[in-house]
C-alpha cells in the first residue's frame, strides 16, 4: 500500500520521507518476520541512517505495520525478479522512477553489472543518497546514473534521460512504484503514452491504488488511513484505478500486452508457504505492460 509523502528530503536534511519510511519497513522485515525473507535488504537501513530510536516511532510498530511491510517487500521483489528475467533476455537499461532509496544496484551486482541503471528522482533526496553512498564505500559506478529531475518545475523526466546515456533505441524495464497516486488521470495517462513510445520489447511495472470501495473490511481501514495522512501532509492520493481501469489506460497508450497482477497472485507467490500469516494487503496493485 502506498504511504504518505513526506517533506524531509525536500528540506535537503535527509531522504524523503516516504523512502525512509519503505527503507525502514524493509529492515523490519528482517527483524521481526521470521524466514524465509522475501526480500533481503540491510543497505537500505544504512543509507537512511535514521535516529537510534527508529524502532518505537508509531509507524514502525510490528502489529500495526504487518500488512504494510508485506506489501513493500512483495512489490520490490516482484520487480526485481521482473527485471532479472529481462535481463536474461537481454535487455540492459534499467530505469526507476522515484527511486528513492532504492538498492538494487548495491544487494545485486550479479545483476547490476549487466545493466545501466537510471534512478530519476527529486535533486535534494538524491543528493543526500549519493552523499550516502560514497560514505557507506558503495560510491556510484559508471552502470548507475542518478538522474535529478525536479517534478514540479520541470517534470520532463524523459528529457533528461538521454543525457545520462539512455539509449531510446534499445530496450528497457521501467519500474514507477509508489508514484500513480499522486498523479491525475490525465498525468498517469501521458507518462503511460510516453513509456509506451519507448523501444519495442520494453516493459513497465507500475503500481497502483484500488478505489476503497473495492476493499474488504480488512484492507479498507489502511488504506483510508494512508489516504487521510497524505491530506493532511500536503501530498493527497489524487488516482484510484480499478484494475481494468488501468488496463485499458495501458491499452489506450499504445502498450501491446497489458495485465494486472493482484494482491492474490503476489501472496501466492511469495507468502504461499509461510506459517504466521504474513499477507500483502489488496490495496495497492500492479500493472505490467510491455511494448
């Protein structure tokens, strides 16, 4: 499920918030979920380099959490396995919208090493992340851009791809998780149009939010609740799609295969075998569309 967007990293003083917060979630799963992990991540946690006491903030609690942390790893995992099995085939570039603290390039080198990897996000977070990477001993290698974009003044994140080495000719994976939300209809269908333009044999994974009237009564009360935080945080939800909503705004944008991959079929790949009942939450969903 999709978590409110904060304004730290705005501020320059550190990542944004919603990163750290994903970042967080992720180090938590390795701490309180017993195995098998879903998803491995323990740089993320480094790279945020939060406050000692991260642990007792509110939305750090195991209970409260379960579903949403569930939900972070399943997704982050769906896609990298969705971009090894493209790398298999060949393609090369890997492009990440709103990359935030994303680690990827840093868990999986066996992979990474066979990519060129754009992360495209805000300048003053991604600053900071690049700060932090060359203090942690990662640094950034010539495989990974970092490309700053500033949304609001001159969101034309495509524009300044090429520019960091992105060939348009060649076939790519584009990932934009977390993001929809916060668009118009009107802004997801001209970023679907633009993506759908890319080369042939390129696909997109991309998340989005279910109406709440779609949910059942377990999922509803999370979701209303993130939605209520984004408000009040100055960054509201402002898209729902129902899944064949969003199929046919794939369609429409001249994608050739489109289908959506529901909360069901992430909980059966990844939490089939599990004995506590860890569970992905419905309320955020995927997209796959290939060109």
């Amino acid at each position: 499920m999709a978590d409110e967007q904060g304004t730290r990293g705005e501020r320059g003083s550190g990542p944004d918030s919603t990163a750290e917060r994903v970042a967080l979630w992720r180090a938590l799963h390795l701490e309180v979920d017993p195995p098998p992990h879903v998803l491995r991540d323990e740089v993320g946690l480094r790279l945020a380099n939060p406050a000692e006491d991260w642990r007792q903030r509110p939305d750090m609690d195991p209970h409260f959490t379960r579903m949403f942390r569930a939900s972070m790893v399943a997704r982050a995992r769906f896609v990298e396995d969705l971009v090894v099995e493209e790398s298999s085939r060949g393609v090369d570039q890997y492009v990440i919208l709103g990359a935030g603290l994303d680690t990827f390039a840093q868990r999986r080198p066996e992979i990474a090493g066979r990519l060129r990897i754009f992360e495209v996000d805000q300048p003053a977070p991604q600053a900071f992340k690049r700060r932090r990477l060359t203090e942690l001993g990662f640094g950034v290698p010539d495989r990974l851009r970092l490309v700053p974009v500033d949304f609001e003044a001159d969101g034309a994140w495509w524009e300044r791809l090429p520019a960091a080495g992105f060939d348009a000719d060649r076939p790519a994976v584009v990932a934009s998780t977390g993001v929809s939300m916060y668009l118009t209809r009107e802004a997801n269908a001209a970023t679907l149009h633009r993506i759908a333009s890319l080369a042939p044999g390129s696909t997109l994974v991309m998340s989005f939010l279910l109406p709440i009237d779609l949910l059942g009564t377990e999922e509803a009360p999370g979701l209303r609740a993130s939605k209520d935080g984004a408000s009040a945080s100055g960054t509201p939800f402002i898209s729902f799609f129902a899944p064949e909503e969003m199929l046919a705004l794939a369609r429409e944008a001249g994608f050739g295969d489109v289908r959506h991959v529901s909360a069901e079929t992430l909980n059966e790949r990844y939490f089939a075998d599990r004995t506590d009942g860890l569970r992905t939450t419905r309320g955020e969903e995927l997209l796959v569309a290939t060109v």
